[in-house]
C-alpha cells in the first residue's frame, strides 16, 4: 500500500475510534470519510488483495451481506460493513478497521455499485431485487437497472450472482455482448427468491412490452426476455444447489425472504469456492442483522424488531411477522424519504384481525392509510405507551428507517 | 351516474403508476361504499381499450416514457374523449395531469396532449419536491389544499380554464397557481394519493360524477388530523 494510503487508512480508524469512543455513532462513515480527503484512492488501496463480494439491490442488502459473510468465513476472515454503511466512506471504514483480511463481502447501496465496482475491482458482484424506493430523491426503477448493465458491461469478468425472478434484475444482469468492442457476456449464475412485489416490472425494461407472470415464471409478451433458469432455489426449507443436492437451511432469522436470502449467500460463497454443505451450519449462527429481527424483553413482553423501508419490503415483513398484536411506526425523514406516498402501495389487510397500534412522526398518515385499508389500530404516542397497550408475549414492531432507529435506542440500540 | 354502481376506471396503472396512486381509487371507493352506493373498480392497463361507459376516470403519476407513451395511447384510443362528451368525471395528477393539455415535455421533446383542458406544460428551472399547499378556488367550496409535489414541469394556464389553487406553499404550476379544472375535469400537481388528505375533494369528485348536492359527512378525523398536522410542518418549514 502506498505511504499516502497507509497514512489515510490509520487515520480513518483513529477517527472511526475516537466516534464510537465519544459515543456520536459507531463510527463506520466518519473514519472512511476522513480517510478518503487525504486519499481519495483509499478505496482502491484497501480492496487491493482481497477477494470481494459486493451484495446490492433495493431489500435484503444487510441481512445477505451477514449471511454472505457467514458462509464465506468457512475460508477465512471477511471484512465487511455490517452495519449497513453501504456507501463508499462505509466501505473504506470497515476494510480500514478490518486490517488485512483475505476475503470482504460489502454490502452496496444501489446507487453506489458502478462507482465501487470501479475501486473494489471485486470478485463477484450479488444482485437482489430492484423496487421503488424514497422516490423524491432516489432514481426510478428502470434508470438503476439501466445504470447497473452500463457497470456490468464495464466489468466483464466479475461473476454475477443474480435474482432470476426478478425481470429489472435480470435485464440489468444481461447486457448485450459485443465482440466488436471485446465485449464478452458477463458470468451469471441465477438463484430464485422468490419476488412478491410485482408492480415494478410489468413493463419491459428491454422493449416495453407488457411482462406476463404464471406460476413462478415470466416473460415479456414482446421480445426474448424470460425468466432464466436458476442454479440455486428454495425448496421447503432448504436450498436447492445446482448439482441438485439439497440442503437444509436452519435460520435465526424469520421468514420465507431470509430463505431466499440464503440461498444468495450459499451462491456467492460457492463463487469463492465455499461447499454450501461447509457453510449452512454458519447461515444458522445469524442471530439480528444491526437491530433488524432482534427481540427483546421489555415487561413480560417479547418485542421483535422488523425494519420495511418501502412498499416491497412491507409485504416481506407482514409474512415474517407472527400473527401477533403489532405496533408500526412511520417517519419521513431525510433517510426515510420526505414523501408518504408509498403507503398507498401497500395492502395492509394481512393485520386485519391483529392489535394494531401506530406511532411515528408520520402516524396520521399511517392512520388514514388504514382507515382507508378497513383495518382498526390505535394511536400511542410512545414506544411505552405501545408495550404498556399490549397484553404479555410478543410485540412484533415493523418500522421504516429512522423510526426503527428511534425504536432501537429505546431498546438501548440492541444488535 | 350512468348505471346502477359508480363506475371507476383507473387509467393504465402499468404506465401510470409511481407514487401511491391506487390510493384515489380507494378512497374514492371507500367514500362511495361508506354512503351506500356500490362501486365497481376498473383498472384499465395501455394494451387494452378504455370503456367510454365510465363515471370517474383517474389518471396517475409517471416519468417521462410512461407519461409520453401513455398520451398517444389515449389519443388513439379515444375512449377518454368520448367519456368526456358524456359528461364523465376526469381527475389528473401530476403526469397525469399534464397530459389533458395541448402539449408537455417529456424526454426533452414536445409531446401532443390530450386538448381536454387549455393549458400547456414545459420544463422549469429546477425540480419542484416538497409540500404543497393552496386556497382552493371558492367556487368550487372546498378547504385549502394539502399535498406533496415532485415534478419538473410548469404548467401555463390558458383562458379555457380555470386555477385548482392559489399557492400558499411550494410551487405547484408556477409558484402562483396550482392546478387545473373546467366543468368536471380537474388536474393537481399533488401527486399519488393526493385524495387521502384532501377528502373534500374526493366528495367534490364524487357529486360530480352522482349529481348528488349532499353527500352525508363521514367521520374524518385521521384525514383532519393529518391536514392539520401538516399545515403547521409547512407553516414551521416557513418560518425557518
């Protein structure tokens, strides 16, 4: 490494320090971003020599990545970001504070993948899902899948594992080769989670035609993209790897999108070389993912902790949920998205017949949504109020950004 | 109403489709259910035709390629011009908003609009995103409009019709005017589920397409709630 990097990388971990010390945060951008200013290649520098996955997509990011990280430690050590510091600063803190370490799998907000595809020169590269998101400030759906092939296209040899279910995925994981330019299609290995979001790919990402879905499959009414066949998929509860041996998956972690979320990680770890039956038992040992599942007891009552961010993961989390009293809180603000909007794109009619209370700075938002929706809830104006309301046993709360973070502190910021 | 149920028709959600817009449908609905008219809920996708038959048309927000091929699909349809002779009710937002006009930018070029409403759209100097707020046009006897706004276009009123709102907050058409309507046409840079806080405005929609003057109130105390609430966030957003 370069005096210039060595120096950059030692003070970005002094400073990740003397953050977490001064107990302003846990320190995972301060430090990279410190770092960066006097090198702006630390990056670079920091990634060169190890092995790299990056895991990107809309949902699932933090959770595939500590999974991914899990199967992948069969190997050796991994560095990774796994608190969901997902931009470049995120990444150069915790390659800085992991020191050498033969391997990293990196968790990558979406907009962010070409930018450190370009200074991580990783490995292989996990794509999971692209749905709307914070739409005031984010790019639309079909612009990121436009932006990720553009990347791929620059990158022909890392190896993608990427969601076969998911049409913006897969368009963006396929672009055109052209032997003229050098340009040789990039290696993809597909893997099914499943997708229960649908109403962003009813439109062709390649000719905008109408996209057709039947039992598991889909396909554009207009030109050759389908669904590719996956290597990986889940079955019961267990994976499926693509010599056809079955695996047994035992998760910490609820629901049929961890799963899927599984079988991504046993995917990239066998880019590495990672056997899946060496690595299940590891996927097993993932208990929460930065306060996200995390339960706690507060008051003879078992609260578990679920964070959606937009309308695909709300779904998600209703599935996950057990049919249990439920408290749901709504902020919009600058991480969550000003816009409320999104509310209205999901059906909140699975917690029909459940306790439901609201809170959050956007409550009266969440309150006409569910008037709207006919399902009855009452507003608490605290997280006491909410555990006080609720009979013993479990509270399930589902969050979006800043108010699972609100929440979280209550809990004294529980992993 | 033209038959035994209200007759909603949700203009092609597989284009026009971006921030909650199923919202107006379903609150509309709702509205119309709660007083005891039954409804019958149409959404209509690009590739098939638009019934003519219909009591309420909504058309939703969309970017830029969704919004221009949206337009020439209508145009060539027809079926919204005709619902429109028959006197149907025509609610736009944002895209959808844009697109009952003579003309709109979309992807760097002029596209035809529909030339239901006299007005035409071009591109302004920067995003307008944020809270919208106005004092409704007191002919149509509605409180202040409240909403969020995210769009880059300007809107330019012709003599034809007639401005939804006057700006109190955010940008709207112009910073000045916000909005559009004329006869039982009316267009709203409030975008997505722009009905769920202004409920007098989705029962103005609703005697429109009934013809009935009074309507009996429902209990709209979330959605009151909600308004208030964000007056005083826009009011405190202001003063900062």
């Amino acid at each position: 490494m370069p005096m210039r990097a060595k120096v950059a990388s030692s003070v970005s971990r002094t400073a990740a320090a003397l953050s977490r010390a001064a107990g302003r945060g846990d320190g995972s951008v301060i430090g990279g971003w410190i770092g960066l200013k006097i090198d702006p290649d630390l990056l670079a520098h920091l990634s060169a020599g190890r092995a790299i996955a990056l895991v990107s997509g809309t949902n699932g990011k933090t959770t595939t990545t500590r999974l991914t990280t899990a199967a992948v430690g069969v190997l050796g050590r991994v560095a990774s970001n796994a608190f969901g510091a997902n931009m470049p600063t995120g990444h150069t803190s915790a390659l800085a504070k992991a020191g050498s370490t033969p391997y990293a799998v990196l968790e990558v907000d979406e907009h962010y993948l070409a930018q450190v595809l370009e200074a991580t020169e990783p490995h292989a590269v996990a794509l999971l899902n692209l749905s709307r998101d914070q739409l005031d400030r984010a790019k639309e759906v079909a612009m990121m899948a436009q932006l990720w092939r553009a990347a791929l296209v620059r990158h022909p040899r890392v190896r993608v594992v990427a969601n076969a279910d998911d049409p913006m995925v897969v368009w963006a994981a396929s672009p055109p080769a052209d032997p003229a330019q050098g340009h040789v299609p990039p290696h993809v290995t597909w893997f099914s989670a499943g997708q229960r979001w649908h109403d962003d790919s009813w439109v062709c990402p390649e000719c905008g035609s109408t996209i057709q879905r039947s039992g598991g499959q889909w396909w554009c009414t207009g030109c050759p993209l389908r669904r590719p066949e996956p290597q990986w998929t889940v079955e019961d509860d267990g994976v499926l790897d693509p010599t056809g041996a079955w695996h047994k998956i035992q998760l910490q972690l609820p629901g049929t999108v961890n799963l899927g979320n599984a079988a991504t990680a046993l995917a990239v770890a066998a880019e590495f070389g990672v056997r899946p039956v060496d690595a299940v038992s590891r996927l097993g040992t993932v208990t929460s993912v930065a306060g996200r599942y995390a339960q706690v007891d507060r008051d003879g009552r078992n609260v578990r902790l679920l964070l959606a961010k937009n309308p695909a993961s709300w779904l998600e989390a209703f599935d996950m949920a057990d049919v249990a009293p439920t408290l749901l809180s709504i902020n919009a603000r600058d991480p969550d998205g000003l816009d409320t909007s999104w509310l209205f794109d999901v059906d909140f009619s699975p917690l029909a017949g459940r306790q439901v209370l609201i809170t959050g700075d956007r409550a009266y938002d969440l309150a006409v949504r569910l008037d709207v929706n006919g399902v009855p809830f009452r507003h608490v104006r605290t997280f006491d109020e909410a555990v006080r309301a609720v009979p013993p046993g479990r509270l399930e709360v589902i969050a979006n950004y800043t108010a699972f973070q609100d929440i979280r502190a209550e809990l004294d910021r529980v992993n | 109403m033209s038959t035994e149920s209200l007759r909603i028709v949700w203009v092609y959600p597989d284009l026009l489709s971006t921030y909650g817009d199923r919202g107006n449908a379903l609150i509309l609905a709702r509205r119309a259910q709660l007083r005891g008219m039954p409804v019958e809920m149409l959404e209509v996708r690009s590739d098939q035709r638009l019934p003519a038959a219909a009591d309420i048309y909504l058309i939703g927000g969309g970017e830029d390629g969704p919004q221009a091929l949206g337009a020439q699909r209508l145009l060539a349809d027809g079926g919204l011009h005709r619902a429109v002779a028959q006197g149907s009710v025509v609610f736009g937002v944002c895209a959808g908003y844009q697109l009952l006009g003579t003309s709109f930018f979309a992807k760097g070029t002029r596209c035809a609009g529909l030339e239901l409403l006299d007005f035409s759209s071009d591109r302004g100097p920067t995003r307008a995103v944020g809270e919208l707020a106005g004092e409704v046009d007191p002919r149509l006897g509605i409180p202040h409009l409240s909403g969020f706004e995210n769009h880059g276009g300007r809107t330019h009123l012709g003599p034809g019709v007639s401005p939804l709102a006057r700006v109190t907050a955010g940008v709207g058409n112009d910073g000045t005017t916000e909005g559009a309507w004329r006869g039982k046409l009316l267009g709203t840079y409030s975008h997505g589920p722009a009905l769920a806080r202004n409920p007098d405005l989705a029962d103005l929609l609703l005697r429109w397409a009934t013809g009935i003057h009074q309507l009996p109130p429902l209990d709209d105390t979330w959605a009151d709630r909600l308004r208030s609430e964000r007056r005083s966030a826009v009011a405190a957003a202001a003063r900062a």
